[in-house]
C-alpha cells in the first residue's frame, strides 16, 4: 500500500519511476501493431496483465469474481473505460496512446489508496505477512483462519503469495523443487512468522523435519514441489487456527 501511494502521489519518486516503467511496458506489450496506439480489445488485456500485479496481493478482484463470470460484461465495462480515456481530452480517435493509459492507471490508483490506512478485506484488517511485526496476535490469527477456510479470500492469496516467495528464495538450484537442505530453511522460514506470536515452537527437530521432508517428496523430481508445500502448509494452518 505504501508502495501504491508513492506511485500516485503527484511528485516524483522511486515507486512512481518503476510504476510507471511497469505500466509502459505492460502497454508495449499490449501494443500488437507496435504503433503506439492500442484498440479497445487490446486494452481490455492490458487491464488484465496489470491487474494481475495487486491481485497477487490480494488487492483487486479477479474479472470472474468483479463480473459474476460474464465476458460479455467485462468487455462492456472496458469498452466504457476506453471511451472515458480516448474523450478526455477531446473528441473519441478510436485509440489510446502510453500516456493516456498511465494518467488513467495511476489516478484510478490514487483513487483506492486515498485516507486508506491500511488494505482491508470485506472481513477485516489484511495482513502482510512479509512484515508481521506491524500486525498484533488478533490480526494474524483473524487473517488465517479467513485464509483457511476460503480459498478465493484476499487472506488466503496473500498466504499462498507469501509461501511462493519464500520457496523461489529458498530453491537456491533453481529446480522448482527443494532438496532437504532447502525443505528446512523453507520450514524455518515459514514458521518465523507464527513464532512472531508464540504460536509455534521455537524450533522443530531434524527428525521431524526429515519425517515431513519424506512424507512430502516427490522422488521423480527429486525434492518438495511448491505444491506440495502448499498443501500441507494450508492444512496445517486450518488444524493450528481451528
């Protein structure tokens, strides 16, 4: 959210330089005619390649979820979007250039962060669990037991969000999976954050971490899948908070 602030603000800054490098370049790669110039279809993807950004985070809908599903809606809302830009600033051309898109982007950004403290679900307060300590006990433990029962929460995105990131930091060959070595400084760091509140214990033996390790591994790949460590994350979680 600090981020989104930053890059919205009207003075310059490191956030808005790499937030407007983002959106620039998610519109050249929008761009099929390579004119400068984006159609109204062409503009309905880009909507969709930068949404995917804040909805990593669990900060947007998906267009499922904002449509109820309906294509036919979503293109009707875009094409109502793409004539808002294309007159703003005089009568309709049929196109919209870099600098219209990243005007609209960027004010419909300010729009959502103003005299927001914090990003908020319909349930309540969203954690980041990549900076536990701004959160108390009550937030975390609100935030995960909404995150283990409902898969199509804004808690449980931001959860399997975290748990990607720190498995790509953790799988240091690059494999897509973890060997033993890279299972325990997974677990280790995953298990910072409910040791943050006292709710898990200060370390877990080798013995059971290789117990988990095995029940986990895929012997073909030669490691723990992402997926794997997903799942019994997440079942974990739920029997922990329930």
């Amino acid at each position: 959210m600090n981020f989104c602030r930053a890059a919205a603000a009207d003075t310059p800054s490191a956030s808005k330089r790499e937030w407007n490098g983002f959106l620039s370049l998610a519109f050249a790669d929008a761009d099929k005619s390579k004119t400068g110039k984006l159609t109204v279809t062409e503009f309905d993807e880009l909507c969709e390649s930068v949404a995917a950004l804040p909805r990593r985070f669990g900060l947007a809908p998906s267009w499922e979820k904002e449509y109820g599903g309906s294509m036919e809606k979503r293109l009707a809302a875009r094409k109502k979007m793409f004539d808002a830009i294309d007159t703003r600033n005089g009568p309709a051309r049929g196109w919209i250039g870099p600098a219209m898109f990243i005007r609209w982007a960027t004010d419909h950004v300010a729009g959502k962060v103003a005299g927001k403290v914090e990003a908020r679900s319909a349930t309540g307060k969203m954690v980041d669990l990549y900076h536990i300590a701004d959160y108390d006990k009550a937030d975390f433990l609100k935030a995960m037991k909404i995150a283990a029962a409902d898969p199509n929460s804004p808690e449980y995105t931001r959860l399997y969000e975290f748990l990607l990131t720190v498995f790509v930091e953790e799988d240091h060959d690059c494999r897509g999976v973890v060997c033993f070595e890279g299972f325990e400084r997974l677990v280790a760091r995953a298990a910072m954050v409910p040791r943050t509140f006292g709710l898990a214990p200060k370390e877990t033996s080798k013995r059971k971490l290789k117990e988990l390790y095995d029940s986990m591994e895929d012997t073909r790949m030669g490691g723990v899948t992402f997926r794997k460590f997903l799942q019994w994350s997440v079942d974990h979680l739920a029997k922990k908070v329930a």
